[in-house]
C-alpha cells in the first residue's frame, strides 16, 4: 500500500471523527444554533428558492444562449467602451429587487458569455446593492439622508470596485481581450425587440413574483402588492405566447402545463408557489425534450442550477448557525455584536462591514434589522456601513463567486466591499452622527 496517497483521506477522518467526538450536544448554545441553522435553511429554501432562483436560474440560461457573445462583449467585454459598460453595470439593479444570492446566476452567466472583470464585478455588486424598493424603504423607515447616503454610496461603490477589479488584474484582462477575437453581430433568429421583450418578461415574472409587501395599507406600493399574482399570470401568459410563436414550443405542450398552472392557482389561491412550481417543472420538462436552442436554454439553465444552489444551501446553514435569524442568535452571541457598532469608531464601523458581509440578507430584510439595531443604539456610521456591505455579500454569495472566478478574485472583491463599506461609514458618520 502506497501510504503517501492514503495522507489526505486518513486525515480528513480523523479531522471528522474528533469533530464529531468532541461535538457540544448538550449545551443550549450549540443546540440553538444548530436549529437556527436548520431553521434558517428552511426559510430559505421555501421563500427563496422556488421564487427567487428558479426564474434567475432561467434567465442566466437565456443569457447564454440567446444573447450572442458580441453583444456582451460590445457592451460588457473587456474591449468594450468603458463608460458605456460600467453605465449599465452599475445601474442594472435598480430593475432587479434581487438578493446577493439570487444575483448570481446572472452574474454567472454574463462573466462566461466574454464581459470584462470589472463590468461584471459592478454588475455583481450592483444587482443587489441598487434595489430601488430597498433604496426607498431605507429612506421612509430609517431617514431621508441615510437612504441618499445608500444609493449615492451603492452606484459609486460599483463603479469603483468594477475599475480596481479590472486594475488589480489588469494583465489578465488585457489576454483575455487580446484572445477575444471582433465578432460580428449575428443576426440570430429573432429581432432585437423581441429579445429584449423575451427577456423583460422573465425578469417581470422574477421581480412581481417577489414583491414584498410594504408596511403601507394605502398607496402606489401597496396597490402592486395586492395585485402581484395577476400581474405576474398576466406576464406569463404573454411569456407563454412568446414561447409559441418566437421559439416555435409546442402549442399544445404549453397550453397544458398553462391550464394546470391556471387551475391549480384557483385551487390553492394562499399558495402561489404550487402552481408557480408546476409552471417552472413544466417548462423545464418541454424544453429538456428538445433539440434545438430551446433545449440548450434548459440545459445552461440546470448547468447554473447545479453548480450554485448545493453552495447557496451550503453557505445558508453555516451563516445560520454562527449568526442565527434576525432577533434569533446562532453561536456569535447578539449582544456582541449590539455593543460593537455603537459609536462612530474604525472598529465600529469595520465589525458593521465584515459581519453585513458575511450575514445572509434577504431582499428588503436589511432595513427592519437595522431598525432594531439602531434603536439598540447602533450608530448611523456602521449603519450605512452595514448597508453598503450586507445586501450584495454573504458567505453562501463568496462561496459561489469564487466557483466562478477564482479564490484571488474572489477575495479581493470581498476585500474591496469591506473596506469601502468602512470608509463610507466612517466618513458619513462623522458629518452626520449625533445630528
């Protein structure tokens, strides 16, 4: 036996085994922390998954299948007019109420098509980071300055962050856009309008499946809310029709799964997420069927699919289990980091930073956890720190990028978002803090 290849495997038991020998059952702690894991994982999965990842699942399958790679690097390849491409980086979520997971498809599926580093790492941190519901929720619940002191800081902190990426590996940008050879526009199979329409559908679909529901009993806000689901069945049916009559599905395939997804909607009318699920397992069962582009849409689609959703799951039991649930404490005891981010201090400011970074923020959850922790005394410095980190990063979002762009990339945008999430706050709390 050649013991010098048996090393790792032995180790890795061993390192298992002492684990779970010493495993703290027993100790209340260690017990609600595993259950805010599990607890954690279970809120995800049912609030997130079926909603979130299943349409963004899609929509970063369509982006590599039918958006050509000239189109992306004209507008987002690394040879591509830099003020044009970090223009659409950094504004893209402002249509796109996203979380730092959820993003990651899309920004995986752009980063493959050919767009430049820093492009795609604005789009990244964008996509969450701009939310214009949150951007105002921020502004009515916890003031007017600290939601312009947000959005101000978001579509700065995307542009800059895109260009120090690209500058920070400048070399390998440079091969990459030297290998890229100047590609045509195809003429493709549709027009560029019908495209562009495709994919307004899907993300509609993605965006009002998810329109949370806002504290307001009256208004604009709260009139989307309560027709969510008609405006989002009303989407699908053009969505389906597109399906027809652009790319050719089958007719009556379609207008079955539409008629069950339609009947079991009136059938569990407090449930939109069986038939939305249906509508979803329909899809994917009459595209996987095929053989032509529609085919390959589901095939990047379920690519997407099975490298990212076992890490995001991954990532969401482990943050669950150090920092638990908003008002729920993991291992990492709530009053630690209560009594960290008082004041306007470096250390303040930086914990806010690394803990927004690698807690998990749901879309709009950001604001009422801050609210609490504001009220506990949380000084507005750290609070727009935490803003600025917390909703484009989490631990189940690094371990996904660094799937797609490597460990050193991968910790240098970290980095980057970390410091310049503490500087913001040191600098907004000086002039603001106390007023």
């Amino acid at each position: 036996m050649k013991w010098k290849s048996e090393w790792k495997p032995l180790t890795l038991m061993a390192a298992a085994f002492v684990v779970f020998f010493y495993l703290p059952t027993g100790n209340l702690r260690f017990d609600n922390a595993v259950i805010e894991a599990l607890q954690l994982a279970q809120w995800y999965a049912r609030e997130h998954v079926i909603l979130c990842l299943i349409p963004a699942f899609f929509i970063a399958g369509a982006i590599a299948v039918f958006v050509s790679k000239a189109s992306v690097m004209k507008y987002l390849g690394a040879r591509a007019n830099k003020v044009l491409a970090y223009g659409v980086g950094s504004v893209s979520g402002t249509i796109l109420a996203v979380c730092s997971c959820t993003v990651l498809p899309l920004f995986a599926g752009i980063y493959r098509m050919g767009a430049g580093l820093g492009p795609a790492t604005a789009f990244l941190y964008s996509g969450p980071a701009i939310n214009v519901l949150a951007i105002i929720l921020t502004a009515r619940v916890l003031g007017l300055e600290l939601g312009i002191a947000r959005v101000i800081g978001a579509v700065v902190f995307s542009v800059v962050i895109g260009l120090l990426m690209h500058l920070f590996f400048r070399k390998e940008e440079t091969e990459k856009a030297s290998v890229q050879p100047v590609m045509p526009e195809s003429e493709g199979q549709r027009s560029l309008w019908q495209n562009a329409a495709y994919f307004a559908a899907m993300v509609a679909i993605l965006v009002f499946a998810n329109w949370g529901k806002p504290d307001e009993t009256i208004g604009l806000w709260h009139a989307v809310y309560s027709a969510k689901w008609i405006i989002t069945g009303i989407v699908a049916i053009v969505f389906a029709v597109m399906l027809v009559t652009w790319f050719r599905l089958t007719w009556w395939k379609v207008l079955a799964v539409s008629a069950l997804t339609t009947l079991l909607a009136f059938f569990f009318p407090q449930e939109p997420m069986i038939p939305f699920a249906i509508a979803a397992i329909g899809l994917s069962v009459i595209t996987s069927t095929r053989q032509d582009e529609t085919g390959e849409w589901f095939t990047q689609s379920w690519g997407f699919a099975k490298q990212i959703l076992p890490l995001l799951l991954f990532g969401v039991l482990v943050a669950g289990l150090l920092l638990g649930r908003p008002e729920h404490e993991g291992l990492i005891p709530s009053e630690w980091i209560n009594r960290a981010v008082g004041g306007n201090s470096l250390g303040a400011n930086l914990f806010a930073s690394v803990v927004g970074a690698f807690m998990y923020f749901a879309t709009l959850t950001e604001v009422p956890i801050l609210q609490g922790l504001i009220g506990a005394g949380m000084g507005k410095g750290p609070a727009l720190a935490l803003l600025l980190a917390g909703p484009a990063l989490s631990l189940p979002n690094m371990l996904v990028i660094r799937s797609v762009m490597g460990t050193k990339k991968t910790v240098t945008y970290v980095l980057l978002v970390v410091v310049m999430a503490t500087t913001s706050g040191l600098i907004y709390g000086t002039f603001f803090d106390g007023r």
